[in-house]
C-alpha cells in the first residue's frame, strides 16, 4: 500500500532555536535594514527563505567525514576523495577546488571572455550575469518560448531555445562567443528544469560552431528527477547515472556545492581541455589557494564528497521535490500567481500579477518580500528590476523580463509545519495586498546591487 503522506526521510539529531518576532520589531528590523532583507540579521528572520545556497542541514555521516579532513597543503587525502568524487559524477579529468561557484565563474568566464565576446545561456543567474559582464562580455538570455507561460504544466520549461541560439551564432560569429551556458535547473527562470533532448541538441549546436559548452550544474540531481518522472526513455536510470550522462555532453562545468552539494561553502570548476585547465589553475592559485585544495579546507572537502552522493538517493529527491511543490501548489490554490509547475528548489511568485498597480520601476519584488517579512517573519528574494533591470544610454529606465519573488527552501531544514506557516503568511499579504506599495532605491552599488541597496518605501 502506497500513502499519501510524504515524510522528511532523515531523524533530527540536532535543533536551533527559532526567535519568534511581533509585527512592531518586524517593522523596526525591517527599516533599520533599509528594507532590504539581505541586510537584515538572521536572528530577526523567522522562516528563511532567501536563498538554497550553503543553509542545507548536513547529515551525521558529513560531519563524521569532516572529523577525516586531512590539511596538507599539498597533496592531501581528502582532495584525493573530493577528486573521486567529482571525476566519478562528471567524467572530467581536471578538477579545480573553489570556495564557491562565483568563484569558478570568475576564473573560466574572466579567462574565456573580454570585450566583444559573447555568452549566451537559458537564463544567467545574477553572479554568472555580473562575472561575465565585468570581464567586458555580454551575457544573452536565450530561454525557450514556453517559459512565459507561467500557468501551462510543460514539463521543461527551463529549455534553452536551440533556434535562437543558432541565430545569435550566425549574428555575432562563432569566433566571438567565449561559452553557450545551460543551467540545470534554470534558476532565473524559475528554478524550471532542462531536458536531455535539449542538453544534446545544445550540445551539437556548439560543436558544430567549435564552441565551449559549459553546465552550469549546482542543482543537477535536482534537474535529473524532473528527467526521470518526465523523459520516459530515462525512467530505467538511476539520477546519478543520468547526470552522469548529461556532464558528458559538456566540455567544463561550474558548480556551487552549496546547493546539491548539501554543505555549507564549496564549489569547482570541471574541464577536459587540457591547455584550457592549465590557464584556469594559473588562476585558481593566484586568486583561491593551490591546486588541490584551492579555497577549501579538507573537512570541506570531506564533506562535499558525501553530500554529492547522498543528494542522489532517491527518498531525499522524492521528499525535496515533493516538499517544495508542497508550498507552491498551495499558496496557488489560494490565488498566489506563481510558475507553474513548480520547480524543484523554490516556489516563484509573479510578483507584478500579484500587485499589478505596482509599476516595474517601483519594485514589485521588492515589496512583496518586505509585506512578506512584516506578515511573518519569512525572508526571501526579489529575481526581477531590483536584481535585473537596469538604464539605457539615455537614462531611460528598462525593467527585467520578468518581477518575481524566490521562495528558495533549504535543503533538511524546514518540516511540514514550517511551510504550512508560510502559506499562513501568505494567506494575510493577499488579504491586504491591494495596500501595497512599491518602493524606491536611496543607494546603490554598481554590480549586484540587490545584495545592498538601500530601498525607501513610497
């Protein structure tokens, strides 16, 4: 007999308080961090959900290995067990360590790229975006058609469009594009996953043109569920054996471990060109650390090599794709417009369909995720003209694509319970949401300016 009820497949050995707030402190927190949540204490948040990224919980057998870390400079045991590890998942013979995936961005885009270059990919996250772009690149987002539809239940909707990258090639030439990116799962877009048939025809597109092609793979395990309950032909392999069969289309992968790597800091840069892997671990030591350990400790590496394979057994990706469309399909029934369906690390809420009287320039996003916070104590992030949208030459203001919120769920943190309470919250923000406001920018930086801005509600 087969039951409804998904249970978290872990024991919870190990607690942290959560500090309750009122709606007064939460008003208070809130302006003294500008009202912007990145800038607000963790100590003030009560369920976050700002990003995926290095706020899993590790298990018991990871914090046993970190006791094996070996700290040689050179040489040591655990880069040998890192290394296994990462070579076995990717099929690639050079492995770089990094601290964390912006890190492997700086290196492979900033050698690859300079000015009159191009990149194109599904959709460039906010790092990919502001490494290629300060190396004196441009970045070009190439998601496939179906991506607009946020309603339609398209099972990929995370796809590159193969025809548009083929003009783009023939418009720019071969010789001026550094790298065709594909993200798996495509984080920008809604955290939407990217089918093999689409990797492979990407694939043979580069080829053809002599083209880098690199994987962008923090939440591969994550993409590779989606292609076994969604590409027939795949349900006989294990996840493991097929994202193994999607790093072997790629000539070099970056990887943020603080995702599917279920720690806490980590990355690498993977590629099979040998001249191109020489050039990078130039870099690797000037700016990270030496070549077998790079920004990483060796417990760090301990670690990464069991969360890279406990991330592909089968209860944990049931109960985390499971958990997050959990709080997507019901925040949805309730009239919270989000992407549909729901992808496989966050639940993305359309910002501008939920508060349509707010216009782009005055920050949807950005007031959603305060109305968030001030209802319940629940941080997130803006993905739309906060972390996208930018100026012309004319001073003309251009809005990103798209005014979404990322509900972004760390892995093993959160119960049942914990989401039901963020529906909760987002049961009293559609209440009042014909009360918001938008907001503002006082201040800010030059690259990635959603990180520190400072916002002043209108």
């Amino acid at each position: 007999m087969e039951f409804k009820t998904i249970i978290e497949p872990f024991r919870i050995k190990s607690v942290e308080p959560i500090r309750m707030t009122t709606p007064e402190e939460r008003a208070h927190y809130l302006h003294e961090a500008h009202h912007n949540p990145f800038l607000l204490p963790s100590d003030k948040v009560l369920i976050d959900l700002l990003t995926d990224s290095g706020t899993s919980a590790m298990s018991s057998r990871q914090w046993a290995a970190m006791m094996l870390g070996d700290e040689s400079y050179a040489g040591a045991k655990s880069w040998e067990r890192f290394f296994e590890e990462v070579n076995d998942l990717t099929g690639m013979p050079h492995i770089l360590p990094t601290h964390q995936g912006r890190a492997a961005e700086r290196i492979l885009y900033s050698h690859l790229g300079g000015t009159g270059k191009y990149f194109f990919s599904n959709t460039h996250f906010d790092t990919t975006r502001a490494n290629i772009e300060f190396s004196g690149s441009t970045a070009i987002d190439l998601p496939c058609p179906e991506a607009k539809d946020y309603d339609s239940d398209i099972p990929f909707k995370g796809n590159m469009d193969t025809q548009a990258l083929r003009e783009q090639i023939q418009k720019v030439k071969a010789k001026n594009v550094a790298a065709v990116i594909l993200t798996v799962t495509n984080n920008s877009g809604g955290g939407q996953p990217v089918s093999m048939a689409n990797a492979r025809e990407v694939a043979a597109i580069c080829k053809q043109h002599n083209v880098p092609f690199v994987l962008d793979c923090c939440r591969v395990a994550e993409n590779a569920y989606f292609i076994r309950h969604r590409e027939p032909e795949y349900e006989h392999l294990s996840y493991r054996e097929i994202a193994q069969e999607m790093f072997s289309l790629a000539d070099a992968a970056v990887m943020s471990i603080k995702k599917d790597g279920l720690v806490n800091m980590g990355g690498f840069l993977a590629l099979r060109n040998h001249a191109l892997a020489e050039a990078c671990t130039n870099l690797l030591i000037i700016t990270e650390g030496f070549a077998t350990y790079g920004g990483l400790s060796g417990r760090d590496m301990e670690a990464i090599a069991v969360g890279l394979e406990e991330v592909f057994e089968a209860d944990y990706l049931h109960y985390r794709i499971r958990s997050t469309a959990y709080l997507g399909e019901r925040i949805r029934a309730m009239g919270i417009p989000v992407i549909f369906p729901i992808g496989g690390h966050a639940v993305y809420v359309d910002a501008a369909r939920l508060y349509p009287h707010i216009p782009p320039h005055e920050f949807p996003g950005q007031a959603l995720v305060c109305d968030l916070y001030l209802a319940g104590g629940v941080r997130s992030v803006e993905v739309g003209s906060v972390m996208f949208g930018k100026y012309d030459a004319k001073g003309q203001f251009v809005a990103a694509p798209q005014e979404l919120v990322r509900l972004a769920l760390p892995r093993r943190v959160y119960t049942q319970s914990h989401l039901d309470y963020v529906i909760e919250v987002f049961g009293a923000v559609i209440q009042t949401r014909e009360q918001a406001r938008g907001y503002r920018i006082t201040h800010e930086p030059p690259f990635l300016r959603h990180f520190t801005a400072h916002f002043e509600r209108l």
